[in-house]
C-alpha cells in the first residue's frame, strides 16, 4: 500500500511493448538500473508494465535499440493529475472548497440515532432523542463543546426507565446505545391461568407435567391450537364422576384454576425444494485488482487515480461514495468515488445428475435448517422427489425434526384458585 501512493506522488506510466524483443527490451532496461511494475502479458502476448515518469526518456532509446514498437496506455498520479487541475480552475477552485468542506463539516454533528440493546417496551426512541437534544446533542453540533459522560448522565437522569446510557460518535453520525431497564413480572400476573397448546401439527414424544394437568400422551397426534397442558384441574375424572352419580347426589367441588406449566416435546416434519440447472457457470478471482478513483459533479467527472474504465473483461466491482453532509436543505453538488475491480475468470460447467441432484438437495436442507427453531434436533431427513425438466433438476426433501411445540395460552377473564383451595 505505502508503495503504491509514493508512485501515485511521484507519477507513473502504463506501457505497453510489443515485437519479437521484448524480453532483449527488458533485459536491456534491467541492466541500465530501471524498475517495472506489474509486469505482465496480455492476450495478445505483449509485455504491458508500470514504470515510473522518471525512467520514460531512458526506456524510448532502449526501444530504439532493441526495435520494439513502446506505446503508453495511461498515465497516472499526482503529476498527472495536477497538469488536468491547471486546466481546468474551476475544478480545481471546487476541489479544495470540496476539501476544506470535507474537513469543517466533519467536526459537527448531522445525525443523532439511537440504537437499543435490548427490545424498549416503555419508552420510545424519539424521546429518548428529544432529552439529548435538551442536553445539547442535537443535529448542527460541534463535537468539540459535547461531553460524552455529561450526556450519558444526563439522559439516564431524565429517563429513568433506562439502566445504562452509552454515547458514542462515529464521523458527523451520533450514536446513543440505551439499555431498558427489565423488572420481574408481578406476582399477579405470573399466577394467571393458562393452558399449554401446540404450536404446530406433531407426534407427542415426550411430556413433563409440572403444573396443571395433562390431556395428551406421548405418541398422540395433535395440531396446531390443541390443549396439550390444561391450566383446569378437574377434581375428578368422568368415570368417578359416573360413580358418584350413582351414590347418594352430593355438590362436586369446582375445578381449580392453575398456571400449566411443562415441557412437551413432539416429532414435527418440514419439507422444502431444491432447484439447481445442470449447465452452471462459475467464477473465480484471480486475485488481481485495481483501484480508481474519481470526483464526481453534475456535469463533470474527473479520474484522480487510476483507469477510466474496467481494466479487466471479467470483473466485480465495489463502489464506495463519499459525499459531503448536507447543510438543511441544501447537498453539496460533489462526491468522491473509489471504486475497486477486481479480475475473475469464468468456467462453464455441466454436472452430471448426481452431482446436480447432490446440490439442489443441499440447497433444499439448507432452506430447511432456516425453519428450524434453535433447540430442535434433527431426527432423519429423506430425499421423497427427484425431477428434471429442461436441463434443471428439482428435489423435494422431508426433515423430521423433536422440538419444544408448547407455548402458553392465558385465560382471560378467570382467576386462579388460592393454594389449598378445594
């Protein structure tokens, strides 16, 4: 990297030389004490190289010596770049406001976010940025007149629902991480009663009544909404009740009203598709990359470092843009760009039908193991469907899985019985 800006700052050339000579051009240039750079051959078998603007003279009569034809392709650096400036004033003039801009503006505050560690259920983020406007944090700020730890202080004292206040700045962008305070659920309200029912269609494998009582048995089938745990406690089952019926009549006592707590566990089965074309085209990095970089206007762009255009056939491209914060209403018309090539190479490919059916299998599971929740365990999968229709090859796959399929139910509008009530 510290190589690459001293030959920005000092000025080089992209050349290309051609003819039958040019490893006697090389070797020549090499003996007279010249560097190259990035040496390489195209696709038509031509040295191209990067020299340093001080080497060019001598390098034209070791071209003359050896007959092979020199061509420049691109001149790059701070020379260079500084020749186009020149003509150019008003670009130049709109360069440094864009500078000094860059540098004024970046000691204020433009953006104030709030990021929540923790779910906030009793206060709203736009409070919590009206009270740091009351501190002094507020869009148009300069950070040199804001204590961080006068602000956290403040915020905390004037939002007591929080736990912890942290402010931090990351370039104009203000950042206030909040913890919301979590108190423990009432005593009422963790007594209320409620069933346990499922939350999907399943085979009971596995129950544990803690509280309430239980109206399925392991090897049940159930679907989703059925009472698996029920918050009623009936005293008595039918068949006593029966029993009773047939004595002398006497008041049953009431069912109690309870809290059903447990664990059940069922067998649940998912199924998704793999889809995946036969004929595939990868693409590798090569591990080459260039980096160009630009000053954008509305009517103007000028290329500071680098290529113009994609210097490779095959490329990805990243594109970072910096621009100037906006003052009110009004955005600076001039933007930095850095973009980033890299070279890749292509390979097409045709998969044999197991190894097309082996990847859209695998794109199915993968698409299965996202519908799982995180405590499940994966029983068995199994492979039900295998197609192929116009050179794409289609697998549905089935994945049993046990997982917790119990979730809480309240019932409202009813009261639980007091301990050692009938």
């Amino acid at each position: 990297m510290l190589r690459d800006w001293l030959a920005f700052l000092e000025g080089y050339l992209i050349i290309r030389v051609e003819g039958k000579g040019a490893e006697s051009f090389l070797n020549l240039a090499l003996e007279r004490g010249m560097a190259f750079g990035d040496l390489n051959r195209d696709e038509e078998g031509n040295v191209v190289a990067k020299i340093p603007l001080r080497y060019f003279r001598s390098l034209r009569l070791v071209a003359r010596e050896t007959g092979c034809p020199l061509h420049i392709l691109d001149k790059r650096g701070l020379y260079f770049w500084w020749r186009r400036l020149r003509r150019r004033p008003a670009l130049l003039l709109g360069t440094l406001v864009f500078v000094v801009g860059l540098y004024l503006l970046s000691a204020f505050i433009w953006t104030v976010d709030v990021n929540p560690l923790n779910e906030l259920k009793k206060v709203k983020p736009e409070r919590i940025v009206d009270v740091a406007r009351e501190a002094g944090l507020r869009s148009g700020a300069w950070k040199g007149n804001l204590d961080v730890r006068s602000l956290e202080h403040y915020i905390l004292l004037k939002t007591p629902e929080l736990a912890w206040v942290g402010v931090s700045f990351q370039g104009t962008r203000a950042i206030i991480e909040v913890v919301e305070k979590t108190l423990p659920d009432q005593e009422g309200d963790s007594r209320l009663p409620a069933h346990i029912i499922a939350t999907k269609d399943a085979i009971i494998s596995e129950i544990l009544v803690l509280s309430g009582q239980g109206r399925v048995a392991v090897g049940d089938t159930v679907r989703r909404g059925d009472i698996l745990i029920s918050g009623i406690v009936l005293t008595s089952t039918p068949q006593e009740q029966a029993d009773t019926a047939n004595q002398a009549a006497r008041p049953l006592p009431a069912p109690r009203l309870v809290r059903a707590r447990g664990i059940v566990r069922g067998r649940v089965w998912y199924e998704a598709e793999g889809e995946v074309p036969r004929q595939q085209i990868q693409e590798h990095l090569t591990g080459r990359q260039t980096t160009a970089v630009m000053l954008r206007t509305p009517n103007t762009r000028v290329i500071l470092k680098g290529p113009g255009v994609p210097p490779y056939r095959n490329y990805r491209r990243e594109e970072r843009i910096i621009r100037l914060p906006s003052w009110r209403n009004f955005a600076f018309p001039v933007e930095l760009i850095i973009m980033t090539y890299y070279e890749t190479s292509v390979q097409h490919l045709r998969l044999t039908p197991e190894e097309a059916k082996e990847k859209a299998r695998e794109q199915a599971l993968s698409n299965l193991r996202q519908q799982l929740p995180p405590q499940a365990r994966v029983l068995g999968t199994k492979t039900v469907e295998v197609k192929e229709e116009a050179g794409r090859v289609r697998v549905r796959v089935i994945l049993e899985a046990e997982e917790d399929i119990g979730r809480e139910a309240k019932l409202t509008g009813l009261k639980p019985e007091q301990d050692g009530a009938p």
